[in-house]
C-alpha cells in the first residue's frame, strides 16, 4: 500500500494526494516489488533503503548515501501481534527516507499506530514539509507509545497474577511468559532507539533548530523512562516467575510427601496380610479367632503409624 500526503502552505492543512508532489510523506506499508519500483522510479531513488526498512530483522540505525543525497532512519516501533490464542507484544522498524530536499517516505510491514497518529491528524504542528521535525515528532510519539505499551503489559502482569493466586493454570504462567519475552524485545528496541536519537542530537546528520533540539531532547528522556520502566516491570516479572516456581515446586513436594505416606499406611496391613497368607505355619493359625486378631493388629498398627506420620508432618 501506497498512499501520498501533502500539507498546504496556505492552509496548513494535511490532505492525501494522487501524485509525487515535492514536500511530500509518501507512507508505505508492505508494499510489492511493483509499488517499490513504482515509487522510486517517480522520486528517482534507489530501492535499497526501502527494502532494508522492510527486514523485520534489521536493526534501528542511520544509513546515509551522499550520491543521492538521501538519508534513512530506522527505528523500532511496539506492535502487538495476534497469535491462535492471545495477543503478543512486539517490536518492528519502521524505516524514514529523507529523498534529497523533496520527499519523506514513511515504509513498515505493517501499519502502526504512531504513523496513523500523523494520517488521522492528532499530531499538533505537524506539516510533511517539515522533514527533521516530522522524524523528531515520530521519535517522541514512539518513546510515548512504548511509555503506554508497558503500562498495558504490567496491568495484563497483575491480572495473571490475580488468576495464579485462585488456581496455578498453565495458560497464565504462559501468558507471563509471554510478558517477559516482550519485554526483553522492548528492553533491545528501546536501548537502539535510543543510540539513534542520541547520534542524532550531535547534529551532524540533520540540522538542528533549537525548538528541534527541545523536541529531541524531550523524546530521549521519554525513552530512558521507558528503559528504566521496563528494567522496573522485567525485574519484578522475574521476580513474579521465581516465586511461582517455587510455589509450585513447593507444592508438588507436599503433594509427593503426602503420596509417600498413605503408601506406607497401606504397606503396613498388606505386609501382614502377605506375613499371615504365606504357605508355612504361621502363629493363631487354627484359632477360630484368628482372622478376626490378624484385622485388629492391622488396624491398630494402621493408626499407630497414621499418628506417628502426622506427628512429623507428613501428612500436613
């Protein structure tokens, strides 16, 4: 998908557009080879940059080709992933292409809600000719979406907790799990972002005005509070996990303390049942009372060994 944005001098306003207009956003979201060649054979650029932005591996980082003047962000965005069961939180980057002096290009793999902030407007002083401060916006937005993501992951951390006091289910202790992978991808994305927006704020690859610099600057303290939040929130999982494992381990221990003891209850009138039932002279053998004495010293070894078990807590 390919769609192309222009803000009107005049106006100030922001409207999509059917044609390659300098001052230009041209937003793309998984594209086909056909779009790609589409667009850059329109801005005449190289496809390369695009195509790195479209590497749901690649790193967040600045690329710059100085023989077609053209300069490319990468960074990492949350997203949040629908599995067979559950939602998973995630990361993915997003690629900004600053094409000469013309064109900014906005490229992911799928839409994200930070872009969709500048698409439905809710950006205040947002113009797409205005290309540093349309990426400084972007890092702000993005180091307040991670801000709002873990928020969600930690309330999502508490209702499994709630759960797993109740009853120890399976799927809860994989829902955390599942937390704690995330943010172990957040904790990587916000640590790369952050050596990006820092490079940046030396000025050597775009320039800086002062209320850039003040944007800037706010966006790398929005993103070391999600660092330190989500160092806050992985600590506390971890924590979270600890304790649950050995809660059950714990419990599993007890369950087997309590298996170990009613075998030996039971071991005790069937040794003397098989002492009695063996084929050799056995004492009351022919005493009519005999059967009935064997059961009553079974039963009173029985309880003997009962009391004794509970007394050492084996049964507790």
């Amino acid at each position: 998908m390919v769609k192309i944005y222009n803000t009107d001098f005049k106006t100030n306003k922001t409207m999509e557009i059917n044609e390659y207009k300098k001052g230009s956003w041209i937003n793309i979201v998984d594209p086909s080879e056909e779009e790609i060649k589409e667009v850059c054979k329109n801005i005449n650029m190289n496809e390369d940059f695009i195509k790195y932005s479209l590497d749901y591996e690649e790193k967040a980082r600045i690329d710059i080709d100085d023989d077609e003047n053209t300069l490319l962000f990468v960074i990492d965005v949350p997203i949040i992933e629908k599995s067979e069961t559950e939602y998973l939180y995630s990361t993915m980057p997003i690629g900004m292409i600053v094409v000469r002096d013309d064109f900014f290009i906005t490229v992911s793999l799928k839409e994200t809600e930070v872009i969709e902030q500048f698409v439905k407007g809710n950006v205040k002083n947002f113009s797409t000719y205005k290309k540093t401060r349309f990426i400084l916006q972007i890092f702000y937005l993005n180091s307040s979406h991670f801000l709002n993501y873990l928020k969600k992951i930690n309330k999502e951390t508490e209702i499994a907790e709630y759960v797993l006091q109740k009853s120890m289910k399976n799927k809860e202790l994989l829902k955390l799990l599942s937390l704690e992978k995330s943010l172990v991808y957040f904790a990587t994305s916000l640590k790369s972002n952050e050596i990006v927006m820092e490079k940046t704020l030396k000025g050597k690859i775009i320039k800086l005005y002062d209320e850039d610099e003040d944007i800037l600057e706010d966006s790398i303290i929005e993103n070391k509070q999600a660092i330190e939040m989500n160092k806050i929130y992985s600590d506390i999982l971890n924590g979270t996990m600890d304790a649950y494992a050995s809660i059950i381990s714990n419990n599993l221990n007890g369950v087997m303390k309590i298996l170990t003891s009613i075998t030996i209850i039971l071991a005790i009138p069937t040794m003397i049942a098989s002492f009695w039932g063996m084929n050799v002279q056995v004492p009351l053998q022919y005493n009519r009372y005999g059967f009935f004495a064997m059961i009553i010293f079974a039963i009173i070894t029985t309880l003997i060994s009962i009391i004794w078990l509970r007394r050492k807590g084996m049964l507790n």
